[in-house]
C-alpha cells in the first residue's frame, strides 16, 4: 500500500468518525439512542471483516468507512449512560467509564503491536486487528440489545414521529458534514502528499472554512433548533466547554501520535518496546480518571480542578522538550505525570459540559464535544507535524550540508535528504557513499530529529496552558447535580411516565 493510498484510508475513517459523531448525536436525542449504538455494532462488524478479508486498498477503504459510521454510533454510548444515571453521580459514573475505555485503549496498544511484531497469519497479520475489531463490536451490540431498554426520548413524547422526521435539521447535515470533509481532506493532504502552497490544499481548507462559517450562521439565524440547539446555549459554559475539548483533542491525539513516533526516534522501532514505553503515560491516564470523577462528585466543583490538571500537564508536556535518547527515565518519569493531568481532562469537561445543557441534548452536547475533540485531534497532528518538519528542515539542512562538504561527496544535497527522509539506513547505499560518510550523515540527520521534537513539545506545552487559562470563565454546575435522571432504566413512577408518555400524546391527537 502506497503512502497515500495509507492516508486515504486514515482521512476516511477520521473524516466519517468526526462528521457522523455529531449528526448522529442530534438524531439520537429525537429517535433514541439504543437503534444507533446497536446498528453501529452492526456495521462496525460488516466493516471490520470487509477491511479484514480485503485484497484491495479500495476494499479497506470501504471497510473504513463503515467502521467509522460505527464508531460515530457507538460514542453515543458516553451521553447514553449520562441520562441513566442521577444528575448528581456522573461524574462517578463518567470516571469510571473512561478509565474503562483508556484501559481497552491499552490493550489494544499492545495486541496491535504484537500483530505487527508476530505478522500473526503471515502477510496478513495484520488482519487480525479488524477480526479482534469485529469481535468486540459483535459482544457490544449483542449486549446493548440484551439489556438497554430506555423509554421513549422527551423529544419523542413532545413530538408526532412525522413531525420529528420533519424537523431534523436537513441543511446543517449538508453542510456540517461537507465542511470537515474539505477540511480535514486539506488537513490530511497538506504537507504530505501535497504542498501546503498547492491548490490541492489550499482550495479544500478554504471550502471547509466558508462551510464551516456558514454553518454557524445558519444554525444561528435560521435554525433554533438543528445540529447546534439553540438550548445549547444556555450559559457559556458550553462553548467554552468545546473550545477546551477541541484543545484537549489536539493534546491527546497528538501526543499518543507523535509520541510514539518520537520514540521509535529515539530508543527503538520494536512495536511492542514502543508500547511498553508509553505505559507510564497510558497507565496514569487510566488510573486518574476514577479520582478525578470522585472529585467532582464529592465537592461539586469542577473549575479549580480543571484550571490546576492543564497547569499540571502544561509544565510536564513543557519538561518533556528535555528528552533525548540517553534520557528514557526522564521520558517514563514526565509523560507519567502529565498522563494524571490528561486523565482530568479526559472526564470533568465532558461531564460539567452534559450539566451545562438541557438533560433532553445530551446526545446532541456529548457528540459535538467529542466531534470537536476529534477535529482538535486532527488539526494538533497537522500542526505538530507542520512544526517538526519546518524544524526539521532548517537544522538538518545545514548540518548535512557541512558533512557532504568536508567529505567532498559530490553527491547532490537534496539526493541525500530525500534518503534520510525514507527512514532506513539502506536507503544510502545507492547513492555510493563511502561508509564513514554514511555513518556521519546518520548520526547528523538522527541529532537533527532529535532536536526537532523539542519545538513540538513546546507547542503542545502553550497550547494546554492557553487552555487553561479559558477554563477560568466556566461557571459552577453544583446547581444542577441533582437527582434528575432523564432516562429511568430501572421500575418507578418516572419511568412509568416516560414509558406512557407517547403513547398518551399519540392517542390525543
């Protein structure tokens, strides 16, 4: 599979994730959530033996998509389980079900870095990372059909089903969704497979920006009630709440992507040695998301929390600019420790955000902050790679200059650096180097890495501290942790009500 080709079937699955979160978010807050996570299985499973059984890259292409689409429901499991339970105890229940899923994320880690390794199945060993996929979506759908049974949604009982087909919000879909896939396909293409100069990019980022610029007027003159619920808006809590999960997102993302690859940089390529060093960073991002719901819960107060974890991750992220390839204690000692600031981020913005908006939206707040931390995902990525690259580029070219220079190589410059740039140490023997001059040029490029993910670091650090100095105008939820439960599972009055609810408005009209 060809490089781009790779980034095709990445832009496919983060475009379809991203794009679908909040669309499906908004339907499931009219229709119910239980038919979107269940179909989302579903497809999850067609999509995953489609990429598991393919022989084309068009095949696992297509089986992306589909695994995207599924994904997109299955998110809408975190607002599902927010309305089940008590107003007062979700930031329990959230830190519970996020150490949950960073601990999947863990294991996950690690078998896919042993499929690689092993090359389980000989040249498709890679396949069994969609079978394992597969598997995990049939258990989920299967145990959703079996157990959740909500009433009907309050936007089901207040509405005919015919007016609420009406009212879904049609042209925010359209355009919503055109505008991030110009520009996470601008996004993707810049730098890599295309200039950032070239019409390529630049004409996708410009369609996306407009779109995204009309969207927002749209939702905001036109529509009370679309993809952007006017009842969003209640406080300033919210827009405020999707900025810092859009910067969480470029936090997280980006460093569980460009982490992993500064390792192979600097201590070793092994997929699973590579995992074992990012442990530390993954375990206390686990471990610290049941506390930092314990927290919330018990003092009803999220902010100071908040302000003071980004502080914390900031000056850790900041630290980890020190790191070289002598340094690997320093690198497990400091992403340990900003792993605990990111494991607050991770819970109490998602939670103080479903405590800011009406109980009834929670499908449509949760999907467009998790919708917002994808996107911030793909732009940190863009932009932390944008900065190693530029960075890059001016500390090797003069260094590798002055080797080919005292070597008297006459070898152009721009041959070599497209050969260091492959990645492996063979890629210099067609150029016919004496081996001295080979090993110099190596060790030069390798300095120059190395240096170069000192700026990244210090990008992501200002960035999360910017964070948190936003985090300092959220306003208090103690108000709404409450008793409330916007979808009663278990026997009792409310659920009664609920369950009656449309039936008794049906039958008066």
């Amino acid at each position: 599979m060809s490089t781009r080709q790779t980034l095709f079937c990445a832009w496919a699955r983060k475009y379809i994730i991203t794009a679908n979160e909040s669309i499906q978010g908004s339907l499931s807050d009219r229709f119910g959530k239980k038919i979107f996570m269940v179909g989302g299985c579903a497809l999850g499973i067609a999509g995953s033996l489609i990429s598991a059984t393919a022989h084309s890259v068009q095949r696992i292409i297509g089986g992306n998509i589909l695994s995207g689409v599924a994904t997109a429901g299955c998110i809408i499991s975190i607002a599902a389980n927010q309305e089940i339970t008590p107003n007062k105890i979700r930031p329990y229940v959230m830190g519970f079900n996020q150490a949950v899923a960073s601990l999947m994320a863990l294991m996950g880690t690690f078998s896919a870095a042993a499929f690689v390794k092993n090359n389980t199945g000989g040249a498709g060993g890679w396949r069994w990372a969609y079978y394992l996929n597969a598997i995990v979506f049939g258990i989920t759908g299967l145990g959703i059909a079996a157990t959740y049974f909500p009433p009907p949604t309050k936007m089901r009982r207040e509405n005919y089903v015919k007016s609420l087909v009406a009212s879904v919000d049609y042209v925010g879909i359209l355009l919503l969704a055109g505008s991030l896939a110009s520009l996470i396909i601008g996004l993707t293409w810049g730098g890599s497979t295309y200039p950032w100069s070239s019409g390529h990019v630049v004409a996708p980022l410009t369609v996306g920006c407009v779109g995204l610029l009309s969207f927002g007027i749209y939702e905001w003159k036109f529509c009370d009630n679309g993809l952007f619920d006017h009842r969003l808006l209640q406080t300033m809590n919210f827009p405020i709440l999707l900025f810092v999960c859009t910067i969480d997102g470029m936090l997280l993302l980006g460093v569980n992507v460009l982490y992993a690859q500064e390792i192979a940089d600097l201590f070793t390529t092994d997929a699973v040695r590579i995992a074992v060093i990012l442990c530390p960073y993954l375990i206390t991002s686990t471990l610290g998301c049941i506390p930092a719901g314990w927290i919330m819960g018990k003092t009803k107060s999220y902010r100071t929390l908040l302000v003071a974890s980004l502080i914390w991750a900031s000056l850790f992220t900041g630290l980890m600019a020190l790191i070289n390839k002598d340094r690997l204690s320093m690198a497990y000692a400091f992403s340990a420790l900003f792993g605990i600031g990111t494991a607050v981020t991770t819970v109490i913005p998602i939670v103080a955000l479903t405590l800011s908006v009406p109980s009834f939206l929670l499908g449509t707040a949760g999907t467009l902050s998790i919708s917002c931390r994808a996107l911030g995902g793909i732009i940190g990525i863009t932009i932390f790679t944008a900065i190693f690259n530029n960075r890059l580029a001016s500390l090797a070219t003069p260094s590798i200059s002055k080797v080919l220079i005292e070597s008297g190589a006459p070898v152009p410059l721009p041959a070599v650096l497209g050969a260091l740039s492959v990645g492996d140490p063979h890629a210099l023997l067609p150029l016919g180097l004496p081996e001295v001059v080979n090993e110099a040029l190596l060790g030069t490029y390798a300095v120059a890495r190395q240096n170069s993910w000192t700026y990244v670091w210090v990008a992501v650090s200002t960035l999360v501290f910017v964070n948190a100095i936003f985090c300092c105008f959220l306003k208090p939820v103690r108000d709404n942790m409450n008793a409330h439960v916007e979808s009663a599972l278990e026997e009792s009055e409310v659920r009664r009500e609920q369950m009656v609810g449309l039936s008794a408005k049906l039958g008066t009209n």
